[in-house]
C-alpha cells in the first residue's frame, strides 16, 4: 500500500522558498543576542503519526528445497542403473545398483555362523542346568552369539548400500556414471533436487531488521518470466549481521508446483510491510551535524535544535524513531539560516 503523504505540501512549500527568497534579501538573518536583524523567517510542518508500508527490494538467488549429490557408500562396480536423466523419483525409488556376490557371500557365512553360536548358545544353555557346563562358559558363548549378530547386521547394511536409493522425493540430474565404472564415496552418480518448493536466499540492510519477520508475504520476479509474479513468505532470518556488509541473510520459501524456477535463478525480491502511528517528516528538515541528524522544534517562536533518531528512508520522506512526538512544529524551510533559541516568524506551513 502506498505511504499516505499529502504531496500538496510540495507545492506549498516551493511557493514559501519562493516567498522566503523575495523577503529574506541577499543578507541571511542571525538570531538572537549580538544579532539584531529580527527572526528568521521560515516554512514550517507539523509530526503527525501516519500509516506507512515499509517496501524494500533486493537482489536474491533460487535453491531447491533440499538438493544433494547422489554417491555410493561403498566401493563396487555398477550393474545396473535404474534412472533417467530428469526423472521425477520418490522417496525409495531405487537409483543405481552396485556388484554385491561378495557381500552376498559375507552376509551368507555371518548368518550361518549366527546360526550356529545361537544353536551352540541353546544346548549349553540346557547344560548348565545340570552343572554340566559353567557360568563362565555360558558368557562366552552369549558372547560369541552377539558377536555373530553384529557380523551379521554388518554385512546386511553393506549389502543394503550397494542399492542406492533416493532418500526423498525429487528431480534427477544428469548421470556421471556407466554401466562397469568403479564408483566410490568420492564419487558423483548425479544429482537429486526437490524443487516443489524453492528456497530464495537474499539479504537486506540491517536497518530493516525490526521490520520483518517469519510468515511476512514476499513477492519475487526473473528476467526469465518478466511478466509472472512468484509469491512466497519468509521462514527463516539469520541470528547474526554480517559485521562487514551490515546485512542481514534472509530465506523464504516459494511453491513451485508449476516447476518454472529452477536453482540457481537470479530473482529480485520484494518485501512490504504496514505500520501504523509512524512518524514520517519531509528529508529537507534534516540537519546533520557530526553524523548525527537534528532538526529545529519551534517553541514559544523560537527554534530549538533537537538529536532525533531515523528509521526507514524513502525518497523525500525520513521516519523518526526518536527524538519528536506527533504534534510538534518543524522547519522544514529556512533550517541554513536558523539558529539554535533563534527567534524565528512562521511565514508558512505545510
């Protein structure tokens, strides 16, 4: 939504410099004490709380939601591949299928040992009843049957990993790998990204920090598609600023049913918020000093220089955070001239 600013005060206002020039002379009028030219004439505005839309851009980078390249856990050969270039896979869908005779033949041998310690196990067990067998000699045997166990559960998890399978739901990339390659952990099979929502990744100056949060709508455009408006919301801000730039790394989270944007897009991003009671005065009312910003409050005729402190800036348009209250008088015209207690004569408002 637009800022609620009446620009008729625009106008009102180059009318009184205009005034301010014809009454004012080539001499600039001093105030108070050793000066006596009088007050200073200038044009004035009154604080008044407003409701204003922050709106800023900025400049973001599309990601899938999750995305990940395809390895092997072990070191085997390829037998078979079980995926197109492209692909839409679940979660599951078996990918690639590595050489496993050897680990067949492991799991076979640890099985059969498992088998025979657990039988081993059950008859000294029976044994030990009768005092025939010690306790001792149970334990180790109890023993060797764990043992035989996790032999077990190790070469079954081997031969699960010579399946590999997509670990979610998602889009294929291109395939690295063929039919005999020797692949391993270092190896890249392809890629796998879930693009069904997109994660855009921005930053924002840290002066925004206190106008966005988590769930904020935002809108994003591409070059790509110049006339769609991709929408989205903010779910997740960083903890820290980034001492260098002073920004702030921003995510949010875009559907993309459709699936148009693709990771890696350059996307410019735009965010809006609506506050109420703001307090908004025009920029020429400025008046820095030192790399601090001041202006002059008119009381009892006089102006009195006040240290305020800005929010949001806009073209023409400054907040105030600190410093001014709705209802006070500024100058907004004549602030070069004034002084700090100098008498001044209202010779317009806006």
């Amino acid at each position: 939504m637009a800022r609620r600013y009446d620009f008729r005060q625009v106008l009102v206002s180059a009318l009184a410099a205009a005034t301010l020039s014809a009454c004012g002379g080539s001499e600039p009028q001093r105030a108070g004490g050793m000066f006596d030219s009088g007050p200073v004439a200038v044009i004035v505005t009154e604080v008044a709380a407003q409701n204003y839309t922050d709106r800023f851009t900025a400049l973001g980078t599309a990601r899938a939601n999750e995305s990940i390249e395809v390895t092997s856990r072990i070191s085997s050969v390829v037998t078979g591949i079980h995926f197109e270039e492209g692909q839409r896979v679940k979660a599951g869908d078996l990918l690639v299928e590595l050489d496993n005779a050897e680990i067949r033949a492991q799991l076979n041998m640890a099985e059969a040992s498992l088998k025979q310690k657990r039988s081993q196990f059950r008859r000294s067990q029976t044994l030990g009843q009768t005092r025939v067998v010690s306790d001792a000699e149970l334990e180790e045997l109890e023993a060797g049957v764990l043992m035989a166990e996790a032999e077990a559960r190790g070469a079954k998890a081997r031969l699960d990993n010579s399946y590999i399978r997509a670990p979610f739901s998602g889009t294929v990339g291109l395939r690295q790998i063929s039919l005999g390659d020797l692949v391993g952990p270092e190896t890249t099979i392809t890629t796998l990204d879930d693009t069904d929502t997109i994660k855009l990744d921005f930053t924002i100056p840290e002066i925004f920090l206190s106008s966005i949060e988590p769930g904020m709508p935002i809108e994003a455009r591409s070059n790509v598609f110049r006339e769609r408006i991709f929408t989205g919301a903010i779910s997740s801000i960083d903890t820290r600023i980034d001492p260098v730039t002073r920004s702030l790394s921003v995510v949010a989270g875009m559907p993309n049913d459709d699936g148009l944007i693709r990771p890696g897009m350059f996307m410019t991003v735009a965010v809006e918020k609506e506050r109420e009671n703001v307090l908004l005065i025009p920029e020429e009312a400025l008046v820095p000093k030192q790399g601090r910003q001041f202006v002059y409050v008119i009381e009892d005729g006089k102006a009195i220089e006040k240290q305020v402190e800005l929010g949001a800036r806009v073209p023409g348009l400054a907040e105030i955070r600190s410093g001014l209250s709705a209802g006070d008088t500024i100058v907004t015209e004549g602030t070069q001239k004034v002084r700090n207690g100098a008498p001044v004569e209202i010779v317009s408002a806006s």
